[in-house]
C-alpha cells in the first residue's frame, strides 16, 4: 500500500446510497475505480451488520492494496484488522478523549482519522495524535444535511497549517473539484457524487484524473 501521505481519492461504502447494491459489489468498483481509501459508513446498521459488511470488504481491498476505513467502530476495525477507523468529534473529544494513543489496543495497527470543522478542531486533532483529519463539510451535502459548509476559506487555511494529510469533505462532485483544489486541497473524499452515479467505477476514475 502507498503510503497516506501519497493518498488521493477518498471514497465509501455508505450504506445510505447503496441503493439495493451489496457492499461488497461497490467496494470492488470503488477499488477498480482508483480509490486509495474506502470507508465503511453504515449509520443505522447494528454493529454485527457493519463487521459483516466489513469482514466481505477487507478481502477486496487488500487484494488491491486499498485501506480499509471502518466509520464509528473502533472495535470492529480492530478487530478484523482494518487499516483505519474513523471518529467524529462527537466520538473522541467530545468522549473526553485526548489523544489516539488511549484508543489503541497493544500492539493493534489500526490507525486513526478525526473529522474537523473549523481551524480550532483541526489543530486540536492534530495535537491528539490523529494519522489524518477530514476537512468539511466545505459544501452543502446531503450526506449531512444539518451540518453548516465551512467554505474554501478552511481547505485555505488547512493547506497554510496542517501538516499531516488531510482530505477536504462535503459536496465535492466533478463541478466544485476544480475550486476545491485551487484551494489548496491534494486530497478529497467523495461520497453521494460517486455512490449516486450510474457507473460507480467509470465516475471514480474520472475523480481519479481530474486529481
């Protein structure tokens, strides 16, 4: 596997836009699309229901040399080995969790990514240890419909300041990548704009080379 650093195209496995597809069937196109991460991000799964998507997509993605990102389950992802879990604010500070380290079970290899979404929460992550933080949401996306756009100005502010990788987020789709990336952004995650599109692998690569 490359190394995160060298790491481009985000993508997921969201359970909310499979729209009747197995899990497993779309980790494949996502993988053959040129995707360097997948996330596993089934919301309203009951744990069994998630390492069992999970346990049917490690194999995919190892044979492609893709990380596997599992969404909120820590024990899960540790559990099947997964490369990285991914936590919100709500699930690491707001937890009254400081640092990666306390998360980390002897000797586990799991790595960890935090979502931020302001200059203030991107600092504090970086301080807490995190491999990588997630930028967003920088547009209005349907994938968190509450959650307020944080705008270019913070994809502007994490390429002056943030010095571990990072992936802007949030209503990037084949029309805003452009702006996204003038911005300052090397790396994107991409979920309903790839999930949504008839050819999932064909509009993946087509992510791939506008990166």
């Amino acid at each position: 596997m490359k190394p995160l650093a060298d790491c481009r195209l985000y993508t997921f496995v969201d359970t909310a836009y499979l729209h009747g597809r197995a899990p497993e069937v779309v980790a494949q196109q996502l993988c053959d699309g040129g995707s360097d991460l997948i996330q596993l991000r089934a919301k309203n799964s009951p744990p069994d229901a998630v390492r069992h998507m999970a346990e049917k997509i490690l194999p995919i993605t190892r044979r492609a040399n893709v990380r596997l990102v599992i969404n909120d389950h820590l024990d899960i992802a540790q559990a099947i080995g997964a490369e990285f879990c991914h936590l919100g604010q709500e699930d690491f500070f707001d937890a009254g969790r400081k640092h990666v380290s306390e998360l980390k079970a002897q000797n586990a290899k799991t790595h960890i990514g935090l979502s931020t979404h302001a200059p203030v929460q991107a600092q504090r992550a970086v301080d807490a240890g995190a491999d990588y933080v997630a930028i967003g949401p920088i547009f209005a996306t349907p994938t968190k419909p509450t959650a307020k756009p944080v705008t270019l100005e913070y994809v502007r502010w994490a390429a002056a300041n943030v010095r571990i990788p990072w992936f802007a987020i949030g209503g990037i789709n084949l029309q805003t990548i452009d702006e996204v990336l003038a911005g300052g952004a090397i790396r994107i995650c991409v979920v309903s704009a790839i999930l949504n599109a008839n050819d999932i692998q064909k509009t993946c690569a087509e992510f791939r080379k506008r990166l």
